[in-house]
C-alpha cells in the first residue's frame, strides 16, 4: 500500500472536507471513498476540476492532521 492510499484510508472525513473547501464543485458522489480504489477517485477528482493527478496527489500529502 502506498504512503497516499495509508494518508485516504486513515484520515478520508478530513481530506475529504480539505477537497470540497479547495474545490467547491466536488460532490459527495465524486468524493465517494472504497478502499483500493483510490486511483479511480483521483481520476473523478481529476476530471471534475480539471487538475493533474501530481496536483491533487501533493494537496493531498499536504493536508495537516491534528
């Protein structure tokens, strides 16, 4: 597994609500989290603002927890 899919799986609700709040356009059916499947949510992330998957990746991996 890897360090991003370690960062989704343990911490979504948070990413999840940095996503909406970077891109207001994310609908909760585009942020829709199923374990294993991550690169198929960067892909919806992807096409709905039209950011690289490297963008999204990095504001991910820069999310502060607690």
């Amino acid at each position: 597994m890897s360090t991003l899919q370690d960062k989704i799986k343990g911490n979504w609700n948070l990413i999840k609500g940095n996503l909406k709040q970077r891109w207001s356009a994310l609908t909760d059916d585009e942020l829709l989290y199923e374990e294993g499947k991550e690169d198929e949510l960067i892909g919806r992330i992807q096409k709905k603002t039209g950011e690289t998957k490297e963008i999204i990746n990095d504001y991910i991996e820069k999310i502060k927890f607690g």
